[in-house]
C-alpha cells in the first residue's frame, strides 16, 4: 500500500482526478479528516473538504504508473 497527500483546487482536477482512478482495478481510498470515501467516487471525494490535502491510500504495490499519472496533484 502506497500513502500520499493530493489538494484537488477544482471541479476539472477532481474530474480528471476520478477519470485516471477508474482506469486501475485496484482500490484507492481519500481520507479527509474521520472521513473516508472510495477515490472512484466523484460524489465521496465532494463530500471532502478540499480546501485541504486529502490523504491517498492506494491498495496495490504495482500503482507506479497510476502515481506518474496523478502528479500534477500530489503534494
């Protein structure tokens, strides 16, 4: 399992965000606070608060190509 914070600043990133999770099989989950939701979720990662980092987890050891993808957000 792979951990990292993202900040997500707007409705595209969010939407680019959710497009790139939903093309790997594994699971991603964010953390913002007590509150967990599933990354392939757009309507969880809105119940975020976003005007912080959100926590990454990614259950998979093979996810280096998902992270190359999703710099632009990583904190």
């Amino acid at each position: 399992m792979k951990t990292f914070n993202i900040l997500l600043s707007s409705i595209n990133d969010i939407k680019a965000f959710v497009n790139i999770v939903n093309r790997y099989e594994f699971d991603v989950d964010l953390t913002s606070g007590r509150y967990v939701v599933d990354a392939k979720s757009i309507m969880g990662i809105f119940s975020l608060d976003l005007s912080k980092p959100i926590k990454v987890d990614v259950h998979s050891d093979d996810a280096e190509a998902f992270i190359d993808e999703i710099k632009a957000y990583i904190q």
